[in-house]
C-alpha cells in the first residue's frame, strides 16, 4: 500500500542539487530552504531525507527566485553518481546499460517511494519510465526534469557523452526554454505525454559498458537494499529482501526463520508481502536469479562456489534453476558471453 501523501519523502541529495543549481544563478539558497521549512544545515547528511510536500515548496520558490523555467535541467548537470549513495555506485559497475535502469527501476523509492520507474522492450527500443509524479498535488514540473535530465546524465557518465535518447516524453507541457531541452537531450521530445520516457536503441543499452564490475555492483546493491530496509520500515518487501541476501550462503532460508527476524508471524508477513503484490516465493527466486547474473559474469567464481553462494544444496539444483532463467545451463551462458563480439 502506498505511504500517506504526508509521510512520502526525498532523497536529501536532491536538495543539495537545487542549492547548488540557484547558486549558479548567483542566488543565495538560504531564504529559500527556510521559507520551505528544510534546514539547510541538514542536507550534508548522506542520509537526510526531507518531506516531499516541503520538497515542492523548495521548488517552487527556487523557480520564482531565478525565474528559469529550465531551473531543473541546471540542476541536472550538477548531477554526479554519489548523489544516487549505493544505488549510483552500483550503476557505474553495471555490466550493461540496461542492467544499470534495472537497478534504478528496482531501487527507485530510494529516490521517492511515491514514483515508480519502470524498464519496458519496445520493438528495437528499449525504454525508461517514470510514472507517478504528476499524480502529486500541486507537482512542480521541473522537480521531475531534474529527474528525467540526471538519469540521462547518468548514463552518459557511465557509458560515453555520446549515449542519445531516440525519442524522448514529458509529461510537463512546452516550456519557454524548449531549445534548452532539446540541445540536453539531443532527441525529439513530445511534450503533454501520457508518461515521461527515455527511449533509447536496445544495441546501445545492451552493450557491454567497460566500466562493469560485478562485485562491486553486488556489494552496492546489497548497501542499498540495506538502507531502504532501515528507511522504508513500511516496505516488508525490501526488508525480507535484505535478511534473504545475508541468509543464502547458509541455505535457503524459510519463511518461517525470516518472519522470526522481523519480529512477525508467519501469516502476517504473508499478508503483508501480498499487500505488496508479491510473496515469499517470489522475493526468493528473484533475488537468487540477481544475484546469479551477477555471480555467473564473475569468471574467477567456479559454478561449485555460485551453488554454495546462492543457497542451492547441489549443482544440479542450481543448473536447473539457471536453465528455468536464462534458457540456458550456467557453463554455457559463461561461455557465450565470453565469445568476442
């Protein structure tokens, strides 16, 4: 179920992008952060998070302070990885460009529980949307242009200042500074859309990116299904998530035995987990099937250590639950991926 409106948050980091894009402007941010009621002291803190109702105030009187309509887009490129903690870490040592949106999509209420972002196949495109924030009372355009901008950014940073959209969606209506928009994202844009999307050509978000490092990308996935554990007590999902992945070298583990760790019965964290739309089952094969991707590209790991890692009791248990992902049986999804292109 979603958060009340009231209890909904943000990244503190967006707060440090708005400040630094109104500076830019030679404009002091310290009225503005006080007027909105965020104290400008606190936004240093890696784990600041600040009401989103407050959040859209800060934009709003940021945006009458510079009078820049394209306020969101400056913002954007004050963007770096950091200001994504783990989720922009992970994101870096991706394998592909599109193993990198996945992350994003997955993790995306670390950002704002109150968005979700998802990854579609479209054709030969393949295609980043973020739905949710024009439902907000009284959204700010450019708080979402931000977002739409960074996550361009991003992969830019992450896989060459030549990555282009094809297409791009924005659910704002035409700006006053439209050339603006269309020299950041280099790509047509319709404006007034049903959603905001970045639809990008799937050779390029498939390509092998030389900046991935699979263990790296592990360890900053599990960082952050960790701090969404302890920030979003709401999310059973994300908490049951995060003891699977501490409890899967000793075994698969029950539902019973993580239902002990968080304090519940059995029974109730079933409910719980269905109010979410998913179950026990689920979390688990999903979060093996993850893993196991990332595992399985790790050369120096034997299929041997990946079973033990995974929580499997045999190899063939775990070939078999390969075979059911990926069509393909471990050794041989290796060595395809190995053959040079």
């Amino acid at each position: 179920m979603p958060a009340p409106i009231s209890e909904v948050s943000t990244l503190g980091s967006v707060a440090v992008l708005i400040a630094q894009a109104v500076r830019s402007y030679d404009c002091d941010p310290t009225p503005l952060f006080a007027a909105s009621g965020i104290d400008m002291r606190q936004i240093s803190d890696p784990n600041a998070r600040f009401p989103t109702t407050r959040m859209q105030r800060l934009w709003r009187l940021a945006l009458e302070a510079t009078g820049d309509p394209c306020l969101g887009l400056t913002a954007a490129r004050q963007f770096q990885p950091a200001a994504l903690h783990g989720l922009g870490f992970a994101w870096l040592a991706s394998d592909t460009l599109r193993a990198a949106l996945t992350r994003l999509a997955r993790y995306s209420r670390l950002i704002n529980p109150f968005i979700t972002i998802q990854v579609e196949d479209i054709e030969d495109r393949v295609e980043l949307v973020l739905c949710g924030p024009e439902a907000w009372p009284d959204h700010v355009h450019a708080a979402t242009d931000l977002g739409m901008a960074a996550f361009l950014q991003m992969c830019r940073i992450t896989a060459g200042a030549v990555v282009n959209p094809v297409r791009v969606a924005l659910q704002r209506p035409l700006p006053d500074c439209a050339a603006r928009f269309e020299e950041f994202f280099a790509a047509p844009i319709e404006y007034n859309a049903v959603d905001n999307r970045l639809c990008f050509e799937r050779q390029l978000v498939d390509k092998p990116l030389a900046t991935a490092h699979p263990e790296l990308a592990r360890i900053n996935d599990r960082t952050v299904v960790e701090y969404l554990a302890r920030f979003d007590q709401a999310s059973v999902t994300m908490q049951v998530r995060a003891r699977i992945i501490e409890r899967l070298p000793d075994g698969a583990p029950h539902q019973q035995a993580i239902a002990r760790a968080l304090h519940v019965s059995p029974r109730s964290l079933q409910r719980r987990l269905r109010d979410e739309a998913t179950s026990f089952k689920t979390l688990l094969d999903e979060t093996r099937r993850e893993l196991a991707m990332q595992y399985i590209r790790e050369s120096h790991r034997s299929i041997g250590e990946i079973t033990y890692l995974l929580g499997f009791s045999q190899p063939a248990n775990f070939t078999r639950a390969f075979k059911r992902w990926t069509g393909r049986a471990p050794i041989e999804f290796r060595e395809a991926r190995e053959q040079p292109v």
